[in-house]
C-alpha cells in the first residue's frame, strides 16, 4: 500500500501563531505540535552545514516513529563542486545523517542544483552511483536543458526520483523516475482551486508510488496550513 507524506521546507516560525501554532507555543515546542500536524518536514538546514549529533537525536526524540525527515544535500555538493568528484562529499554527507538512518526515520535527501548547470550526464551518472542504494534521493534541476529523455532514463536506471517542483519562473514535467514521487510546490500563492488541483495530481501519482509532498514556507502559515488539508484530504485520520 503507497504512503502520502506532506510538510513543509522547514517548521521554524513564530509568524506562523497563531493560525497554524496555538497562540503560546514556545518556539522550543515548534516542532513536536508540528509532527501532530504534519507527517514529514524537509530540511533546508542540511544545505549549509551538517548538523550536530545531538541535534538529530533531539529531532528524532520530538517526534513520532511514523515522522520522516526528507533533507537537503549540502552545497559543497551541488553548488560549491557542482557535481564534480563528489564521491568522498557525498559518502561524508550520508554518514552525518546516520542518526537519522538509524532510527528510520530519514526521508528522501534531495539535490538541488543551482539554475546555471546545465545538462551534464557524465556528472550526473558519477553522482547517481554514489548515492547509497538503501536511500531514496531526489533531484531538483532548475535548469531546463536536463528535461530530456535521456536524464529520465538514466534516474530511472537509478531508482532517483525528478523532483517535480514549480515556482513562478520555472515548471518541471510531471515525470516520475523512481518508485516514489517527490513535489515541491514553490509558486508565492495558491488558491483555493489551485490546491484542489494539487490534491488531484498528488492522489493520481499515489496509486502507483509513496508520494512526498512539500509547500513552499516562508512567513506566512498558508503553506502549512494547505499541507494539512492536503494530507486531511489524502490521508484522513483513521
């Protein structure tokens, strides 16, 4: 049976009181009310820097066993080398998330390439092959010059997911490479109709693969209150 699991890129908001957080929630309780809201969260920390030890055993502890966390491979990877020998970054980069691994609690790590680097399979092949074969990974291109068949054929070869994400300058095909689906909805609004219209495309691509879903964050709560409808909507309580 496929798996539906909808968040958010990030949880950290005050901005998001009191509408998505009750009204006294101390920021240090943030992400404990938002695992009895949402079931997955996507980590835009990872980019920057590894996190600590201790931090992921915090996240791990906040929440419940069914929670994942879908996280960011760092830019030294994508941006900083742009795929470039990056065997040794990307075995570093898995081991740091051990804690997360460990748990079972790791979700997709996604690459998210800078919009300059156009199509360069040879890069790509070299990146796919060190990737850990018991992980999911996905990848965000944002450069249209990788929208060809033969990028999808060889994520497919892969088992990598095309992270099929929008925003108000750049739509990717509807395309699924792997045998889970992963969306990043990014567009600065969604209406009522448009929402409708994203839990349409997410229920069709769940009938044949888990779906990981993602809205767009930034300060306002609209992002993560459209995910809990969304998952309301997709995976209603039992």
């Amino acid at each position: 049976m496929t798996q539906v699991r909808i968040g958010t890129s990030g949880w950290a908001y005050t901005s998001w009181k009191p509408e998505f957080y009750p009204a006294k929630t101390p920021s240090s309780k943030f992400l404990a009310y938002y695992a009895t809201q949402l079931n997955c969260v996507e980590v835009n920390y990872t980019f920057r820097q590894r996190p600590a030890l201790k931090t992921l055993q915090n996240w791990t502890e906040t929440t419940p066993e069914s929670f994942r966390f879908a996280v960011k491979a760092h830019q030294r990877i994508t941006h900083l080398k742009r795929l470039k020998e990056v065997d040794d970054d990307v075995r570093s980069f898995y081991d740091s998330l051990q804690p997360l691994s460990s748990a079972g609690r790791l979700g997709p790590v996604l690459f998210q390439l800078p919009p300059n680097l156009k199509a360069d399979v040879d890069r790509l092949r070299a990146l796919l092959l060190c990737i850990p074969k018991t992980t999911r990974a996905a990848i965000e291109y944002r450069n249209s010059s990788w929208f060809s068949d033969n990028v999808f054929d060889l994520m497919r070869e892969h088992d990598i997911a095309l992270c099929i994400a929008e925003s108000d300058d750049l739509q990717v095909p509807e395309v699924h490479t792997a045998s889970f689906a992963y969306y990043r909805f990014r567009k600065s609004d969604y209406s009522e109709a448009a929402i409708h219209q994203v839990a349409d495309r997410l229920a069709l691509a769940l009938k044949e693969r888990d779906v990981y879903a993602f809205l767009k964050h930034e300060e306002t709560p609209d992002g993560a209150l459209n995910a809990r409808r969304l998952l309301q909507t997709l995976a209603p309580p039992a």
